[in-house]
C-alpha cells in the first residue's frame, strides 16, 4: 500500500492551526488573569504571544510573524480611527491646557529619554530613534483597556486626547528624525528633506479620501449597524494597501482621518466598539503578535537600560501632567492617574522602530536591545498600571468576576 495514503510522522500542524490553538490559549489565560489575579487581560494575551513565539515554544515562527505585518497595520489603523474620532478639537479650544499637557509631557518625555540613552554611551541616531519611540502611548492598549474595565469619567477622556496627541507627535517627530538619519548616513540633504515631506503629504491626503470616504457611508448606512462596520473596516484596508504601495507609514493617516472626521462633524458616532465582534478578535490577535515579536534576548541584553528608560519616561510624563493638572481643573489624584496610566507601550512603538531598523540595518543591531527591551517590558506592566491607576480615581469597574463552576 502506498506510504503517501499515511500521514508523515510526527505529524505536520497546519499553520491555521496552531493560529487557532494560540488564540484559544490567549482567549483562556487572558480570562483567568481578569477572574482570579484581578489583572487586564491584554497582559495574558502578550504573555500568551510572547510563550508562543520564536523566543519560547516556537509555535509562531519568525518567517510566519513577518508574513502578519499587514495585519499589525490593519488592526493599529482600526484602533488608531477609532481613538482620532472620539478626540474633540473644540475641547482644547475651550480648554487649551490639555494641549499644553499634552506637548509638555510628549517634550519631557523625549529629552528624558534621549538623555539617559545619550548618557549610556550611545549613538546620537539611537537616541533620536528611542527619544521618538519613547513618546508613544499605546492606542491599541488605552482603547481596548477602556472598553474591558469600562472606564469613564474625566481622567479616562484626557488618557484619550493625550494618546492621541503622542501618537501624532511620535509620528511627525519620526519624519524628523528620518530625514536626519538619511543625511546622517548618507549625507543626502535633498532625501533628508523631501522624504519626510512625501511620507506626510501623502499621509495627509489619505487621511482625506478615507474621512470622505466615510462621511459617505455615515449618510448611506446605519453607523450602528454591523455591516457598515465591516464596510469601514474594508475602506481601512484598501488604505493600508494604498499606504503600503505609496510606501507610505501606515499608522498617520488613521488617525488624521478620524481627527477630520471628529473635526467637520462633532456629533457622536455611534460604531460597534473596535468595529465589532470581527475586530474584537483581531485586537486579541494583535496584541499575541505583538507579545509572539518581542526578543527575549533583547531583553536580557538591554534589560538594566529599559528600566532606566521606563524611569526616566515615566518621571517625565508624570511631570509634565501634574505641572499642568491643576491649572486644568485636574485634583493632584487625578493628575497622577492620568500620568501613569500614559505608561502603556505597544503596536505603534514597535512599528516605528520595526520601520526604522529595516530601512537603517546599521543602526538596528545597536537599537533593537534598547527599544525593544522598553516595549517588552511596558506591553506587559503597561496594563495594569493603567487598571490599576483609572480604579484608584474610582473610573473603572473591577475585572475579578466570582467563579462558579459551568458560568
């Protein structure tokens, strides 16, 4: 009898399947941090990833991780509209402080950085790189933190405006930075110029077909309706196709759409949250990724530099928040929530530096073990000091759920 009517022993895993296994896994360890050690979910779901990967048990492999970037796009563009058109544009007229928050932490943030990277020894183009990076809060983890511990109140609107305020500025100061490092490595003014000017004009121009792209839907469809979801998140995907082709960055026009959106019509817009249940688990699946790509051997290599990064980031943001808290309306409680709950790092950190160690390999050996060891760490605490913050001012509910056996 033919030996091609068998299987091959040990058996092959289909690639699907060991996708399925991970997210059932994340699904399951998640749901027993919330029940039983009161911690986010978002936490197991990365530790889940992070056993899964190449570091670890090697289900997910480094050839597999590379062929899901579009989808790490896809997911960061959903959450990244999603938190630009709940930012209200008219509230910082009203209240310009929150701006001035916003810039003062961002700033504080990126000298804190650069400074204990520059202090350390190392290159002035690395510390650019991990002053930029260290800007970031995660929208990724604030949205979905928000809808698990479904938090409310003043501080977790101002967690909203201020992330957004990162992520553009993060982004912006990485065109800079991009433009240095080209006439840095290659002494090339005109690349150094024109190159940030493209990725932003393009950026720009994206952002305006896909706000005009839903201003259309919103008068075609019912916004609360699961299909006008799917077909949003249809037009976020042919934009990251578009952005990819144009070799454009993929997390700037997300967002900038959404602020347009929020900006020509501030009514409430009244979506699934994360576009329904589909997105749900592609926000699941993002964050196993994200957990699946961080090096263990970065963080054993540059573990001492990312704590004194977290530090120095952490003392920043806090500083710049609570100098401006009470001018704001903000009480002193309030105003220390707020700063440490801006801890969280992720998707749009990693892209950023993913990106610029792919187009610059010489400086990617020197910057992976000190960015990547502040990711690893903050993807992982970020979440619960952000829980654990929004509950301490009594604007988030508790996760720990009584078990009971079969509900």
């Amino acid at each position: 009898m033919p030996s091609q009517i068998f299987p091959a022993w040990p058996p092959a895993i289909d690639p699907l399947a060991v996708a399925a296994l991970s997210l059932l896994g994340a699904i399951i360890i998640g749901e027993l941090f919330a029940r039983f050690l009161s911690l986010p979910r978002i936490t197991g779901y990365s530790l889940t990833g992070l056993v899964c990967g190449p570091a670890l048990l090697g289900w997910i492999s480094v050839h597999e991780l590379a062929g899901l970037r579009l989808l790490i796009d896809l997911v960061l563009a959903m959450l990244l509209f999603e938190i630009g058109i709940r930012v209200n544009l008219r509230w910082l007229r009203h209240n310009p402080l929150v701006l001035v928050s916003g810039l003062l932490e961002s700033l504080l943030a990126f000298v804190a950085v650069f400074f204990v990277v520059h202090y350390l020894g190392y290159t002035l183009e690395t510390g650019l790189v991990a002053a930029t990076v260290g800007m970031a809060t995660s929208p990724a983890v604030v949205m979905a933190m928000i809808g698990q511990i479904k938090a409310r109140g003043q501080v977790t609107n101002r967690l909203l405006m201020l992330t957004a305020l990162n992520v553009t500025l993060t982004v912006l100061t990485a065109h800079a930075v991009l433009g240095f490092i080209h006439h840095s490595y290659g002494n090339d003014w005109i690349t150094a110029i024109c190159h940030p000017l493209y990725q932003f004009s393009g950026s720009l121009l994206v952002a305006y077909l896909l706000a005009k792209s839903f201003y259309w839907l919103r008068r075609c469809f019912d916004p609360a309706r699961e299909q006008s979801a799917l077909m949003l998140f249809i037009f976020l995907a042919l934009a990251m196709t578009l952005l990819q082709a144009l070799k454009l960055p993929a997390l700037l026009a997300p967002l900038l759409a959404g602020i347009i959106v929020k900006h020509s019509d501030p009514r409430p817009h009244l979506w699934p949250q994360h576009f329904g249940s589909v997105g749900g688990v592609m926000v699941i699946l993002l964050f196993v990724i994200i957990g699946a790509s961080l090096n263990w051997r970065s963080l054993q290599t540059g573990v001492w530099i990312a704590l004194l990064l977290i530090a120095a980031r952490g003392g920043a943001q806090l500083i710049g928040v609570l100098l401006t808290g009470k001018p704001s309306g903000l009480s002193l409680r309030q105003s220390l929530a707020l700063g440490i709950s801006l801890a969280p790092m992720s998707g749009v950190a990693f892209v950023l530096a993913a990106d610029i160690g792919q187009i610059f390999p010489a400086l990617n050996d020197e910057l992976e073990p000190v960015v990547m060891g502040m990711i690893f760490i903050l993807e992982i605490l970020g979440p619960i000091l952000m829980q654990r913050s929004l509950r301490w001012i009594d604007e988030a509910q508790s996760t720990r759920q009584p078990w009971k056996p079969g509900g």
